[in-house]
C-alpha cells in the first residue's frame, strides 16, 4: 500500500467513512494483534480495547510529513 493510498483512506476515514476505517484496521490488525498477546497468550478484551483506541486515533490523527508512514507497519 502506497503512502499517498493510505493518506487518502485516512482523510477518508477522519471525514467519516466507515468503509475506510476498516481498510485502514485491516492493514493495522497483525500489529494490533501482536500487541494482544500478554505473557505468550492473546487477550481478546486487549485486542477489542485496542482496536477502540485505533479507531480513536484514526478519526484525530495529524498529518506532519507522509515521507515514509509504511515504516509503522512491522
């Protein structure tokens, strides 16, 4: 996925298009997922709150530089 792809779901998302919330979740969720995981065991009230939480940040989230947001993804 493209840096300018992925700008473009985020101003989506932040306008309200819920269909770009779940792209950008989609992309996100190994790592979310990989956060889930407390003492070698995934927690799915963890992964639901951190989902929230995605979401959250998703809709306030501030562009500065598009330069090179691929790098969050591992």
């Amino acid at each position: 996925m493209s840096d300018s792809f992925l700008r473009q779901l985020f101003d989506a998302a932040q306008n309200g298009d819920g269909d770009a919330i779940g792209v950008i979740l989609e992309v996100f969720k190994p790592m979310i997922y990989k956060n889930s995981c407390i003492n070698g065991y995934f927690d799915y009230d963890c992964f639901q709150e951190l989902c929230i939480k995605f979401i959250c940040c998703i809709k306030t989230f501030k562009f500065t530089n598009i330069s090179d947001i691929t790098k969050y993804f591992n």
